[in-house]
C-alpha cells in the first residue's frame, strides 16, 4: 500500500488519485492524528461483499451441532492467542465472535468485530502474563474512589492501544 502526506493530496490531488486508482487505496498520514484511507468506492464494496459472504457462511455452519464445533475448531486454530485464554473463555470467545460476525455482517458495520477482537485479544495477553493475571484478578481490599466519566476523546485512545 502506498503511503502519502496530506500536503500531496492538497499539492497534487491528480496524482494521489491516480495512485488510488492504480493501487486501490492509498494511505495518507496526518501529523499527529491517526491516518486516513482514501479506496476506490468499488474496492469499499468488494470488501464488503466479501465480509458479508464470510459472515453468513459463519452463520450457518454454527446452525449446527458438527458445524459449530468445525467452526470453534478453525477459530482456535487461526487465533493462536486463544491458546493463553482459560478453557470456558475460548468457548465464550467463540460464540461471541460467531454472534458479532453474524450482526456485524447483517449490518453492514464491521468496527465492533475489530473492538471485540481487541478486547479478547487483550484478555489473552494479560493470561500470558501469569503475574499480571494474578494481580488483576485478585479481590480489591479498600475503596479506589470515585471513576471519572470517560470523555469521548478517552474511548479512541483506548482503542488505539
């Protein structure tokens, strides 16, 4: 994928055009924000096509006994990471992912896939660190005080980490 600043697109929109269409997308990096994606609006709806397909076809094989435990299978296999999370956790991870898959698919809106994947992803790198799974898990004995109400700005950077 090619990489440009926003001062070409500015500078020379017709060329960043051209590299999107030669490519089919182009990423544009922004000082001190997150960078943009700038695809072909046919490249956009192959993606989702294909992301519709896979969800629907996900869908059904968990409409049945033998198909669900293929599809837990493939999952624990294509997820390495699982392996750190406890046992129940995998199989709570694989109806949750199935579910979101299936929602996101009948959506069309494919972010809580990415969220969800991070949240368990993140799970399974504080089981990793048996330390770390210790001292989070144990009960707390005192009062931590009072949780500030995130602000909209917090919940990017959290997904960001």
């Amino acid at each position: 994928m090619r990489t440009v600043q926003w001062s070409d697109v500015q500078k020379q929109p017709k060329e960043v055009a051209a590299a999107v269409d030669e490519a089919g997308e182009v990423c544009i990096e922004r000082r001190g924000q997150n960078p943009l994606l700038l695809m072909t609006h046919e490249r956009v709806e192959q993606t989702r096509g294909g992301l519709d397909v896979v969800g629907r076809l996900m869908h059904a094989l968990a409409s049945d006994q033998h198909g669900l435990e293929l599809l837990y299978g493939a999952i624990d296999r294509a997820l390495p990471w699982l392996h750190f999370l406890p046992e129940k956790d995998r199989s709570e991870f694989a109806r949750e992912f199935v579910h979101t898959i299936s929602a996101c698919s009948d959506l069309g809106v494919w972010a809580p896939l990415g969220r969800m994947l991070h949240a368990w992803k993140q799970t399974a790198a504080i089981h990793a660190d048996p330390a770390l799974a210790k001292d989070l898990s144990r009960p707390l004995d005192a009062d931590l005080g009072p949780v500030m109400m995130p602000t909209e700005g917090d919940a990017g950077a959290a997904e960001k980490g």
